[in-house]
C-alpha cells in the first residue's frame, strides 16, 4: 500500500511522483469520497436495496456506473467535457440498450447515496452473473491507452472476464494496450472489483485529460457501448 504522507512529502518538495503514486493519491481520495457518499446517503434516507423489484431471471450482466453526482471522477478534456460519472451514466444506458437487443438480461446500478458497498448488495441482490463497472482513466494528460482492472483472489473467473472487455474496447477504440491490472487492498478501484464472488471488472478504456483518447472516445462511444454488449453477450452464452 502506498504511503501517502511520503507522496504528499515528496509533491510538497517539488519533487516528480510516479503514475503509480498518482493513482495512489486517486485512491485515497475516492475511498474518502465514497465514505461520504454514504453517510450523505443515510443522512438523506437514502435506502441500499431501493430500485430492486425483482431478480435477473437468468444469466445477466450488472453494469455499475463509476463515481456519483457529487463526486463525479476525473474530468474529461475536449471534445468530452464532462467528467467520468455523466459520461458513462450515458455510456450505461447504451451498453444496457446493446445488451438488450443481443438479448442478454442486464441492469444498471448506481453509487449515489449508497457507495460501494451499497452498489454491490444491489447487484449481488438482483443475481447479476459477472458485472463490469464503467470509468475513464486520467494522469494530467501524461499517459494514453485502455486498461482493465480486477481481483482474481475473489473470483477465479475475474481475470478472464477482464480479458474478454479489454479485447472488446481495444477493438472498439483501437488504443494502446495497457493490459491488465490486477488490485490489491489499497488500490484504486480494488474495492469494486473485489466485492463479489462473481467475475467483476472495472473499465478504463481511455485516459479522459489527454487529447488523442478523449477524441477517440467520445468519435466511438456507440461502438464501445456495442463492444462491452458484445462480450457480455460472449460472457454468459452457455457453453457449446
């Protein structure tokens, strides 16, 4: 786990940190923004289990959209201007209307009020098959690419299901190929993909702040909406 104090020391001194640092420093300030989060939620009487009516009926994909209206994510430079959470609420909504016309069963959840935590009891609730959870990367427009991230402790499943999205928005996009990235405790988004006993992953197919990927984004939002369907859709076919 990275030491934050030290990172802080070394930013103070006018010193260059590391990307990993960098996502590190993301980390700590989305744990802190996810726990306020709820308790703004239970201040509100915000409910964990609302919007759960009744469960998948069969193989089905959670798609959890990353970040909440008051705490929004990274913030996506031209021609995207809009931070990580609006960007893919829509984003969700048209990887939800790809699935349905693949026919694959699928719902999307969301962090507000609730958080992490809260999110992941709605998906575990409705008897999602694997979930992947939608954000866009940032490194102060330093670093380009698609990555996805996953926890194959929890689920042997994850990393597999993480390859699978990976090879769909690399098609989809046709950016640099930063891989895989598997989470331990502390890591940035270790939390999400952790949380369930299913294959779970966490998207980041560009970096949000720097030019050339936010333009290939927003040009190709559609076909990455369809590429994440399409290997759902993959996921949960039974097998031949």
């Amino acid at each position: 786990m990275a030491d934050i104090a030290e990172i802080e020391r070394r930013i103070l001194a006018g010193e260059d940190i590391s990307y990993e640092d960098y996502q590190a420093i993301r980390a700590e300030r989305e744990r802190l923004n996810d726990l306020e989060e709820i308790l703004l939620g239970k201040r509100a009487g915000v409910e964990v289990e609302k919007e759960i009516v009744a469960r998948a009926t069969g193989p089905a994909v959670a798609i959890v959209v990353g970040h909440t209206k008051n705490s929004p994510g990274a913030s996506g430079g031209a021609p995207i201007h809009k931070n990580e959470y609006p960007w893919n609420k829509d984003l969700a909504a048209m990887v939800h209307q790809a699935c349905m016309s693949r026919g694959v069963q699928s719902k999307i959840f969301f962090r507000d009020g609730i958080g992490i935590s809260g999110a992941y009891k709605q998906v575990a609730k409705w008897g999602a098959s694997c979930v992947m959870e939608l954000h866009f990367n940032a490194y102060n427009g330093a670093a380009h690419g698609t990555e996805t991230l996953y926890d194959e402790d929890k689920n042997a499943g994850s990393k597999a299901w993480a390859q699978r999205l990976q090879d769909a928005m690399l098609g989809a996009l046709g950016l640099y190929d930063r891989g895989l990235k598997e989470r331990d405790k502390g890591d940035r988004g270790y939390g999400s993909v952790s949380a369930l006993d299913i294959p779970s992953a966490l998207t980041e197919p560009f970096f949000g702040d720097k030019a050339s990927d936010a333009h290939v984004g927003e040009a190709n939002k559609q076909e990455l909406a369809e590429a994440l369907a399409a290997a759902a859709a993959a996921q949960l076919a039974p097998p031949s």
